[in-house]
C-alpha cells in the first residue's frame, strides 16, 4: 500500500508549511496504515487508496474542511488547486521553495512556448526542467525552519527603521485626488542641495529634502548579509572611507525610491572606470536589497500563513497584511547599450551577491562565451577593465581616440542585440532563466522592443513579465541616446500593464494598487547617462510618476571651446523660432536662405555640412540633389565602399560638399581631410565630438567655421561654450557671435 500525499511538496512549499510541522501531524495521525514501500495501487485486484487508507485521507479532508468553512474564497482557491493537482504535473516551478511569487502547473505550457520563441535568449527545454527542483537539491540543502529563522532574525537586526524606506514605499495606499493630481505630471522642484564631489553641480527634487536627513553611519535598511558583504567588498577593495564614499551616497539617493536622473555621470570610457564604477555598485546594492527585501517578506508571511492558515487567509481576505505578490516575478529591469557594458554590470551584481546567495552561478561559461572573457573578480575596476577593453588592442596602435578604444572594442557584431534574465534561488544565481521566473532583466532597448513588436504580431506571444516592474534603470542613456533613444519610450510605456494572462498568480496575494492599476506610481526609475537632452528630459517629466516624487542634477558647463586647437574663427549664427516644433523647419529654412546661397557657387569646395540627426541628414541631401549640388554622403548607414570612395573624391575636390552624420563619427570616427569650411547643421550632442570636428580643418588662411542654432538647443549649447555664454547667446538682441 502506498499512502497518498496529503498535501504535494510544492503545495508546501507555496503555503511556507515547514517539514517539520508536516511530519509532526503524520506522527499523530491515527492511521496505522502509512508505509513507504511502494504500492500495489496498480493491480486489478486489490482496492482503491481511499478504501484501503481512510484515516491518512481524513486528515487531509479535515485540514481542508477546515480552511473551507473560513471563507468562500478560500473553498474556491482551494478547489481550483485540487483540480491543478489532478493534472499531476511535474512542472512546479522552485521559485515556491524560494518564497517568491509561485507559478501555477496549468501555465506551464505558456512558459515553454516563450521558451520556445525565445531560442537565443532563455534555456532551452533541459534547462527548464531544471527549475522544477524540489527540495532534494543539494544546493538547497537549508531547511524551511532554518530558513524562516533566518528571516525573522533578518528583520529583527534593525526594526522598523531598518524596513522603513522599502515598506513605507510599497505599503503605502494612494487617495483617488493623489492618483489624479499623479496623473496630470505637474512637478514642482522644491529644495535644491549641492553635490558632494562634483562643484559644479546640485540635487534638486519635488516634495520635502531628505538628504539632509540621512544618517551616512547607519545601514539604510540593507539586509544584514548584503550590507555585511559590502562592507567585506569595500575593505578588500581598500576603500577605507567607505561611509562617506561615492557609492554609499548615491545608494542613500535610491534607497529614498524616488525617481532619479543623473545627468552628469562619467563613464568608464572618458574618464575613468572610478566614479561610473561607483553609481553601477549603488544601483545594484539598491537592486539586490529590493529583491531580498521582497523574496524576504514573501517567506515570512508565507510562513505566518503556514502556521494558522484560517486565520491567516481570513486576515488576508479581509485585509492587505498578506498581499506582497505582483503580477509576475520580475521586479528589475535594467537597460543597458552594449554587451561588454552588460557584461560589467553582471559580473559586478554577481560580486556584490553575498556568498550565501552564490555558492553557484549556473550558466556562466555561456554568458561569457556570448558577452565576453571572464576576469578575475577580485581585481579592481580598473584592472578588470583595462583588461576586458583594452588587452586586444596592446598589440595594435589605432588612430581611433581612447574613449572609442575603450567603447568599441571586441566584436562589433550584434552588440546591442541581448536580453538575459537572472533569477536568485536559495543557493545560486541562475542566468538565462525564463522571463517569467527571472528577479532581474538585463537587456537592450533594441531587443526588448523586438520582443514586444513579436508580441504585437503574434498571438501567443506576450511580454507580460515586464507588468510588475517596480525598479527601472536605464543606465548609459547617452550611449543609448546614439542608438535610437524612441526604443526607450517604447519600453517604458509596456510597463505596468494589466497582464494578458494570468501566469500562475495567486489572486488574493497580489498588492492592491496593482489591481488599480496604479503600479506605474509606485516604480521607481533611475536614469543615468553622460549628458541630458529633451528626449531624455522628457522621458523623465512625462514617464516617470513615482508618487514619492523626483530628484535630478543640475550642472553648469565649462564649455569646450579651449580644445579646439587651430586658430579658427568659429562664428554661431541664432535663428529665430517661436516653438520646439517649428525649430527643425526654421532651421532649413534658414539654411536655404542664408548658408546655402553662399557655398552653391563655391570653387574652392571643401565644404563640410556635419548634421546631428538623420532625419536632418536625409532632408539636407533630397535638397541638395533638387539643386544639382556636387556633394557625397557619409552617413550611418552608407556603405564601407561607398564611403571610402565618398573620402576621396573629396579629398581630391571632384566633390564639392560633404554631409557627415553625428552617429557616423560615434560609430566609426574618421579622420576626413580636405575640410576648409565647416558648417554645423546641428550641434552635436556629445560636447567632445565638437573640438574633433573642428581640428580636422585643413589648415590654411581661408578656413572657416560657421555653426547654426536657436534657443531651443540650450542643453547642446552650454555643453559646448559654458553655460553662461549659452544663456547670453540665447537671450541676447544679438544674433551672431564670433569666438576665436
């Protein structure tokens, strides 16, 4: 005989019942009956198990009866998981064992399918299967009573203080007048303090200034083993000063989980991987204590459910004590440009990952086979980088400027084609996994916007794992700004939506503003990047509209006029527009008018039209062919030969004028000779592209620079001359000004 399973593993494992409780009720079940030896259940001649076993199924009835009498949704959940159950399947998922949101067997097919369609960005089918461990695993070899124990120690280390910025943030209930005024985006920045390590800059922020509130010694709420650890990870770094340090102060900014934008980071590439290396370990610690955080309340409530499970779904039903779930699991999302810059990020996340946590890190070999070579954690940044991006080119000189070297280098094939899930289990960190079992996604606003155009297209695809996002990070958005920056738009507006399927959640544990539909005012967006622009800018007024309110950095800008190196008289010519949405047709019509006329005729030719957008690019040459001008392309999109040849026939005058992209010079950085007149359509966006443009003029006694712009291109402008000299420019009677 073989004695039925009165509840299945991951039934216990979903209701945080200990194996200890369980096997105390067996003790003292009446039934004499319960044997392990395999049953006979299958021979014609001998009885069913209910007949045989009566007493080892009344318990379980009894159990049930129980719960049914509490309350009528109890009885209904429970008879939809008794008809789960008799699917028997094998597929339950061990994110339940980890206390985490559980995903129902009926949906497991979904999960394969995307699996499926998703060949070059999740497991295959073995890999799958390997989520459906139970808690025979030697990796998750704690039991559920050491577990719990450890989590209501967690949560006594520093009371409510230690708990106040995550739950105060999540538990709080938003009145229908707040909804409403959230959703008109009116922000008024209230308070404004200076920056520490940066002079020339400031926070300012709506609401009330907790800056000057933080304590810089205490914990900020971090579990006790992440802070431990990095308090481990700074000392072996030897950064005695880690209190006052870069990293701890910026974590103190996101751990207030307001919406952040931090425009003036220095990336790794031009100055050094110290301060980029300092925001990338603030916002990973701050991602990580949000996932601990989470998966934490989630085992400790499904521990108090496990150990009076009447009075605990009445509680539940009644109230939102117990409602800690969201849609889907997934609750980071962090975008990111290239590969080999995903790569840092996920071998730091894996660095600052308490040991405990990381004991192993499942597909490794794979992720470094695909994003790049593996190097010594250990090291510094420093060495880790000038490994990874500058190793291959020891052996080569380039021409290319070092911060090129340094972004660019290794494959160039498909560098912005990646999306990667990571999902924490109780011992190990599990890259590739399913979206839909993932605690973070990594991936590139190309990709994801491919996956959500797939879901558009097709019926059986979804990207309902991006519902229940409640921290966003989009970091290097300067880079992502030279790639197509509307992809971003895209992403940020497919979150938070009501999913199209159910994916396995539990109903009556989901938070209660995500049933509102309130859950874009809650998730916090953290928004960094070398430079701020309006598309930038208005991602940030229009999109981000955390109830907690904003923060961003306001800097003033030196300029870069002394790095232009030749004696060039670079005159700036203002044309006049009343809107942001005449500015692009005012400005060619300003160029007809009054620059074309002058370089139509030119015998000298020489003439180079350095262009910002594509869209400008692609106007400027349908004009110039209506005019039979003599002129050739060099665009992002023109190919290799073409503009090897377009380089000569200028060099060599049989082409007059040449038009020259802004992300043709990020991407391949040529050195054009034959310039003598250098006219700016647009100023470009990255400040040090304008002194290499401008030293590229051939040097002669006729050479010249003319640059257009209008109020509307501030953000360029003070980036390039100083801002003071951008604000006079653009307020000023005057329309031309000349630097020399």
């Amino acid at each position: 005989m073989k004695r039925p399973k009165a509840l299945k593993k991951c039934e216990m494992s979903r209701h945080g019942i200990k194996k200890s409780h369980f096997k105390e009720q067996i003790r003292r079940s009446p039934s004499p009956s319960s044997s392990e030896e395999p049953s006979n259940e299958h021979s014609t001649g001998v009885a069913s198990e209910e007949e045989l076993i009566p007493r080892e199924a009344s318990m379980y009835d009894n159990l049930l009866m129980t719960l049914r009498s509490c309350s009528k949704s109890v009885d209904d959940v429970i008879k939809k998981r008794q008809r789960q159950e008799e699917g028997k399947s094998d597929a339950e998922d061990d994110d339940e064992e980890d206390g985490s949101e559980s995903f129902s067997v009926s949906e497991k097919e979904d999960s394969e399918e995307e699996g499926i369609l998703q060949q070059n960005d999740m497991v295959d089918m073995g890999e799958r299967n390997e989520d459906a461990e139970t808690e025979d695993d030697p990796d998750a070899s704690e039991t559920d009573q050491e577990h719990d124990v450890e989590v209501d120690d967690l949560f006594s280390v520093e009371g409510s203080v230690c708990m106040s910025s995550f739950s105060s943030h999540l538990g709080c209930k938003l009145s229908e007048e707040e909804v409403e005024n959230l959703s008109k985006k009116k922000w008024k920045y209230k308070w404004e303090e200076p920056a520490d390590g940066m002079s020339n800059c400031k926070w300012i922020g709506t609401g009330d200034c907790f800056l000057k509130d933080v304590d810089k010694s205490s914990g900020y709420g971090l579990e006790q083993r992440l802070y431990e650890h990095w308090l481990d990870v700074s000392k072996t770094s030897g950064r005695n000063d880690f209190y006052s340090s870069k990293e701890r102060l910026f974590f103190s900014l996101c751990n207030g989980y307001r919406d952040i934008l931090h425009c003036n980071k220095k990336p790794f590439y031009l100055k050094g991987p110290e301060e980029d290396s300092s925001i990338m370990e603030a916002y990973i610690m701050h991602s990580l204590n949000h996932l601990f955080r989470t998966r934490d309340l989630v085992t400790k409530n499904d521990s108090k459910l496990a150990k009076d499970l009447c009075s605990a779904y009445n509680e539940n039903l009644g109230g939102d004590s117990f409602r800690d779930h969201g849609f889907t699991r997934p609750k980071v999302l962090i975008l990111l440009p290239l590969k080999h810059i995903a790569l840092r990020v996920v071998q730091r996340l894996i660095k600052l990952t308490p040991l405990a946590r990381k004991a192993n890190v499942e597909h490794i070999d794979r992720f470094l086979k695909e994003f790049g070579t593996q190097e010594d954690e250990d090291d510094e940044d420093k060495d880790e980088l000038s490994h990874h991006t500058l190793g291959n080119l020891k052996a080569q000189k380039s021409s290319k400027p070092s911060d090129f070297q340094a972004l660019f280098s290794g494959k160039r094939d498909d560098e912005d084609q990646f999306m990667v899930g990571i999902k924490f289990k109780r011992r190990r960190i599990k890259l590739y996994s399913d979206f839909y079992s993932s605690d973070i996604i990594v991936a590139s606003p190309v990709r994801l916007v491919g996956k959500i155009s797939e879901a558009q297209k097709y019926k059986e695809k979804d990207v309902d794992y991006l519902s229940s996002i409640e921290v966003l990070i989009i970091d290097h958005a300067d880079v992502i700004a030279m790639q197509n920056w509307s992809h971003v738009n895209t992403v940020v507006e497919q979150l938070n939506h009501i999913p199209s399927r159910r994916h396995g959640t539990d109903i009556t544990r989901i938070r209660p503003w995500y049933l509102d539909r309130c859950a874009r005012f809650y998730r916090q967006t953290i928004i960094l990047g070398y430079y701020s622009n309006p598309d930038i800018n208005g991602l940030f007024n229009h999109h981000c509209t955390n109830y907690q309110g904003k923060v961003k950095l306001v800097c003033e800008y030196k300029g870069v006029l002394p790095k232009v190196l030749l004696q060039v008289r670079q005159i700036y010519e203002r044309f006049d527009v009343d809107s942001i949405a005449d500015a692009d047709d005012a400005r060619f019509e300003y160029f007809v008018k009054k620059v074309f006329p002058k370089i139509k005729d030119s015998v000298q030719g020489g003439v180079m039209l350095f262009i910002s957008s594509y869209f400008e690019f692609v106007r400027i040459r349908n004009f110039l062919k209506s005019q039979d001008a003599s002129f050739c392309l060099l665009g992002e999109y023109t190919e290799q030969s073409d503009i090897s040849r377009a380089r000569v026939w200028f060099f060599e005058g049989r082409r007059k004028i040449m038009l020259y992209t802004e992300r043709a010079h990020f991407y391949f950085r040529y050195k054009i000779r034959g310039i003598r007149n250098l006219i700016m359509y647009s100023l470009p966006e990255r400040k040090e592209f304008y002194p290499e443009i401008v030293n590229m003029l051939d040097v002669s006694h006729n050479m010249s620079c003319t640059v257009l712009f209008s109020r509307f291109d501030h953000f360029r402008l003070e980036r390039i001359v100083g801002s003071a000299p951008a604000t006079r420019m653009s307020t000023s009677e005057k329309s031309v000004f000349v630097f020399c």
